[in-house]
C-alpha cells in the first residue's frame, strides 16, 4: 500500500478534496460534533500549519490528518489535538493508520510531547488506528456534547512521545 500511496504535506490547494472528505466524515454523524464545514480561513487558523498531511495517490487525496493546539496558553505548546479523515471510497484500507503514524512523527519532529483524540465510541475504526499507534484511553467524556437533540460521549485518548518532552 505505502509504496502507491504517500504522505504529502497540505497545500491550500488541497482544500477542496479535503473539504469533500471532512463532509463524508460529518454526515456519518460519528466523526465530530461539527455540522457544516468551516471555510478555508477557519479551519486554517485552527490548525498548527507544520502539522497538516494528506494521502495521495494517482493524484487523488485519499484522507488527511491535521493538529490542533489545545490551549494558547505556552505551557501547552507541545499539547494537540489529532484529526483523521479517510474518503469513503478509502475506507479499510489502511490509510488512517498510515496518516496517524505519519502524522504522529511529524508531530515529534515539531516538538509536541502528547497528542490527544476525543472519539465518539461508536466510531470503533477510529478508535483501533488510534490503539494501534500507541494511543490509550485517558476517560470517557459522558454526555460531553449534543448533536441532534442526543447527549453524546467521547472517549478520550492520548499518546505520550517517547522522544520529545522526557527528560
């Protein structure tokens, strides 16, 4: 799989395949507490600029992968949040497992020390790329939103690098 499908860095270009993909991702209804896509600009000042990748191959941008900053406060500078999108059309094959892990270490190569992922415990797909690349369950967040006239849970998972942030 890795060697026709690779890892890019996002260009501003890529906003409207990513775009598709974060839809497909909102009308499932177990991705996020979103409901509509935000515009380029929003979504580009929400997210750490060095910490944004997609899957590419035969020109096609398969899912994508993203951090945000949990606080503005400097002390929580190498703390994020992980995001991963995969295309429908995408699905089981890998591809979030393969952006996680490559996210993960540019994550490391930009000195974040934890990264965080708040998941809805229906979105079992999720949650096993996130175990499988050394995330562990932290809580679960009961009734933390609500979407659709539901109280909905997350469970909370978090990542400790083992490079950056140890003494």
């Amino acid at each position: 799989m890795e060697s026709e499908i690779f890892i890019d860095d996002m260009l501003p270009e890529d906003w409207e395949e990513v775009r598709k993909i974060y839809c497909e991702g909102i009308a499932t209804g177990n991705a996020t507490f979103q409901k509509e896509v935000p515009s380029w600009g929003e979504w580009d000042n929400s997210h750490t600029p060095e910490c944004r990748i997609v899957a590419r191959s035969k020109g096609e941008i398969l899912g994508w992968a993203a951090l945000s900053p949990v606080s503005n406060r400097c002390v929580y500078a190498g703390v994020a949040e992980v995001s991963v999108y995969v295309s429908q059309i995408s699905e089981g094959k890998g591809i979030g497992s393969f952006l996680l892990k490559s996210l993960i270490e540019k994550s490391e190569d930009n000195g974040f020390w934890t990264l965080q992922s708040g998941i809805f415990p229906e979105n079992v797909s999720s949650l096993k790329i996130h175990y499988k690349n050394g995330f562990r369950e932290v809580g679960r967040r009961e009734r933390i939103g609500e979407m659709d006239g539901m109280w909905r849970d997350t469970i909370l998972l978090e990542r400790r690098s083992k490079a950056i942030g140890t003494y």
